[in-house]
C-alpha cells in the first residue's frame, strides 16, 4: 500500500466525510475517492460506513487505521531522519500546548527559534491538558507543553516544574503596590476566570474552600485571551500563570499581583514527548531551547532524544 492513499484514509477516518478530508489536505475530493476505492478494490473488503452523519470506519477500517497510523508515523520519522543530514536548514516541529502556553510562551520561543533557524516550520494545536497528553503519546505532535494535576504515564517528560498562580490586572488598579494580597481581598473586585474544568480554576476553587473565602466571577470564559480585555479595562482581576502574561507584563500592559493563600495556588507544568521515540535534530534543538525558557528546576528529565 502507497503512503498517500493510507493518508488519504486516515483523513477520511478522522475528519467522518470525504469533503472534510479534501479541505484539511488540501486535495480534490475525487483523488480521496480514487484512492480509497483502490484501497477497498486491493483489499476486498468495505472500509467506511455510510451514515447520515459521515462516514465510519467498518470493522476492517478500524483494523487498517491502526495500521495506517503506525505506517505513516514511521514514514514521517525516516524523512525527519533524512532532513536531518541538512543540518537545522528544514523541518517541521509540531506541538501541541494548552492556551496558558500559546498565548505567549510557546510563541516566543518559535520567534526566537526561527530567528537562527529560518528554515524550520511550525505547528502548535492549541488543546486541553489531557488531549495534549493523548496526541504526544500517540505521536501526533513532537512536543507537549501543559499543565498537569497528576503525574501522566504514558509519554517521557522533558521537564517538570510547579508554577504559582497571580492575579493579573491593569497598571491603575488599587490592589498594585499593595503589601501583601490575600485571598478574601479578591472578593472586593470583579473577579475573570477560566471555567470549572480548568486546572487554574480546580486549584483556586479549592483554596477559596480552604479560607472559606465565596467567589462569583463576573466573567468566566474557557478561552484565557477572552479574560486579558475585561482586566485592561476594568478594575477586575483574572487569576493564572505568570507564564500566560510574561509579555504584556514586561511591556506595561498588565501588573502582575502575588496573591497569598493559606492552600497552594501551585500547578504542575510538563513538558512531554512520545516515550521511545528518537526525536529529530530539529526538534531536540527546539526542545532545549523551550526548557530554557521555563522556570529553572533541579530535575530535568530525558526528554527522548
């Protein structure tokens, strides 16, 4: 079997229709049909499910996904392999990071990066800590950036760190140049948040019921960027990781205030890569230079490469 009709079946597979499959490569709908009906013709077999929702995989599908997956991981390995005898000249870096990293760290380390290296090309999937997890165990992405509440299992961390969280404000707010902030003094503000399945919020929400301290947001929102416009112009506060706002901070835009709980505020931040596997030169290089821009730990961990 031909690496472009596995990869044109594994896109059906995902996306459910042929027309998804067609936009997300790029390529005419027919040439996705053609090449999956040879698939079928080769094998004797019905691979999708026609539905009124999309198409499914059957049960031969299922088994050949499997297969097409493990193929074109390996196919994608060898070529990195191959790229790699040009140096850091070419290549493509994939990661995959919760939003309180692609709002500002993760960008700026690419910047940074592409700055000596102008020849690489990126890829960051904004995702949920947990999904983050699945698409590096599964080698869909090269690297992982995300928060953690436990430890994760099934990829090797790079690195591993616990970042506090603060309260993040406009440079005119009241509470800017206060002493000491405590938890029952956010209560006095308009409080922006992010939602209840959120790491940030899990970690707060239990400190506030350690203090018995009641907090009703005015703002909620799963989408950290939507919390920074209320802040700026508001005297409202949003809680998250300094690592989110090292930018507008250092820029004058936002203050960052520390804000003091008797429970922790600490989150645990990992960087993770798929267990096994030998990272591409490109992406060791990457992977080096995105540690170094983290907080400083004393345990720094194999990263696979």
């Amino acid at each position: 079997m031909q690496t472009t009709s596995l990869r044109y079946f594994l896109a059906v597979a995902r996306t459910g229709s042929i027309a998804a499959a067609s936009a997300q490569l790029n390529v005419a709908a027919s040439a996705i049909s053609r090449q999956i009906a040879n698939l079928e013709a080769m094998l004797d077999c019905v691979l999708f499910e026609r539905r009124p929702r999309g198409m499914v995989p059957s049960p031969a599908g299922e088994l050949l996904a499997q297969h097409a997956h493990h193929v074109l991981l390996r196919a994608d390995q060898v070529a990195a392999e191959i790229r790699e005898l040009q140096g850091l000249a070419r290549g493509l870096i994939r990661i995959a990071c919760s939003e309180g990293f692609a709002l500002d760290l993760v960008p700026n380390v690419i910047a940074d990066f592409h700055a000596r290296y102008p020849g690489i090309r990126f890829e960051v999937t904004m995702l949920p800590p947990a999904q983050v997890t699945q698409v590096v165990a599964a080698g869909e992405a090269d690297i992982g950036v995300t928060f953690s509440m436990a430890s994760t299992v099934p990829v090797a961390v790079a690195y591993e760190a616990q970042v506090e969280m603060i309260g993040v404000c406009a440079p005119d707010h009241p509470l800017v140049g206060a002493p000491l902030i405590q938890l029952a003094d956010l209560t006095a503000y308009p409080l922006a948040l992010p939602t209840r399945d959120t790491t940030a919020r899990l970690v707060f929400e239990a400190a506030c019921f350690a203090e018995n301290v009641t907090v009703e947001p005015v703002l909620t929102s799963n989408i950290l960027s939507a919390l920074l416009p209320f802040v700026r112009r508001t005297k409202g506060l949003a809680l998250m990781s300094a690592l989110s706002v090292q930018t507008p901070v250092r820029l004058g835009e936002l203050v960052q205030i520390p804000v003091r709980a008797r429970s922790s505020l600490m989150r645990g931040i990992q960087v993770q890569t798929m267990r096994d596997r030998r990272l591409p030169h490109a992406v060791q290089a990457f992977l080096r230079d995105l540690i170094a821009a983290l907080p400083t730990v004393e345990r720094r961990l194999d990263g696979g490469g």
